[in-house]
C-alpha cells in the first residue's frame, strides 16, 4: 500500500505545472499558447520575463528534489519509484491531459538527492553545451545521455535504471526538437 501512496504523492507533486501557474498568475498568458507551447522554464523564457522563467525553473526543480527527499528520509527504499513518479508527473501531469513538459528540471531536482556529484556534472554539461550551441533541447539530450553513461560506472544497478529510464524519457519528450535541430529550425535561447 505504502508503495502505491508514495509512487501517487510523488506522481501528484510532479503534475504541478508551476510554468503554467506563474505565466497565467503574473504575466496572464497562457505560456501553451507561446513558443514551443512547453511548460517548462526554457519556454517560460520566450516570454521575455527572465524572473519568471527562473522561478519556474527553481519550482521545477524543487518539486523533484522535495518528493525524492522527503520519500529518502521516511521510505528510503522507495526513492527511485518517489524520482519516477515526480518525473512523470512533470511530464504527464494529470491536470493538463497528461500533456506536460520534457521533464529535465524536475530531473535535475530528483538527481541532486539521489546523487549530488551527477547533478552537478549534469549542469556544468548542460552549461557547456548551452553555451557552445545555444540549444537548451540539445544541452538537456547530450547532458542525459552523459549522466546515465557515468552512472554505469557507480555499478548501482537502481540508480543505472532509474537513469536509463528517465534518459530514454527526456529523449521522447525532446522528439519534435530532434526533428528540428535536424532539420535546423530549433529556436536558440539567450543565456
């Protein structure tokens, strides 16, 4: 039973789409309706309000990052499936038809509790990369695939699935930005 309540709770903390929540709350747009129609911070930035776009990114991140730690204090055998709900709730989130956002910052919020050294090597990647190519769809992609790479070497079998599952998650919830920066149509972003 307990697995089920935590695997909910974390699912249900996961769906709040603060980009949604703080567009429509400070800028009284609907942020589904600009840019990639995403609602993550990186559209949240095609708005033009940087403040808002990293207040969403904080929320997202915490949101992943609260589930798991508290999940790791009173259920610690359960942080993977916590991780996996949260994650899945950002990216299928029931209040919007299951229609949500790539997933990345609620990942990285998740990774900081499961493992603080991939976490931060995801953002100097992330970082890097960004600033090289001035993708953030291509900056999330090459960062996943690098931390699920690295974490075969910690030999911890959950932590390798959890992070293959969420790599093989945030490369369908980038898809349509595939396509795009192969045809050379994905919309760079001002760091």
């Amino acid at each position: 039973m307990e697995v089920l309540i935590i695997f909910l709770f974390s699912y249900l903390l996961g769906s709040v789409p603060f980009g949604l929540i703080l567009t429509k709350i400070f800028l009284k747009k609907d942020i589904r309706k600009i840019g990639s129609k995403n609602i993550g911070a990186t559209n949240v930035l095609r708005t033009g309000n940087k403040l808002i776009a990293i207040l969403t990114l904080l929320l997202d991140i915490s949101k992943g990052g609260v589930t798991v730690l508290v999940t790791k204090i009173y259920f610690p055998d359960l942080i993977y499936l916590s991780g996996l709900g949260a994650f899945l709730g950002h990216i299928f989130p029931v209040w919007l038809k299951f229609n949500g956002g790539k997933g990345v910052a609620t990942y990285l919020g998740i990774l900081f509790i499961l493992s603080s050294k991939l976490a931060l090597f995801f953002c100097l990647c992330w970082l890097i990369i960004a600033f090289i190519s001035k993708y953030s769809s291509l900056s999330s992609i090459i960062s996943t695939i690098i931390i699920f790479s690295i974490s075969l070497l910690e030999n911890n079998f959950e932590l390798n699935s959890y992070l293959f599952i969420t790599f093989v998650l945030v490369i369908y919830t980038h898809k349509l930005n595939i396509i795009r920066l192969k045809n050379k149509t994905e919309d760079k972003i001002k760091l």
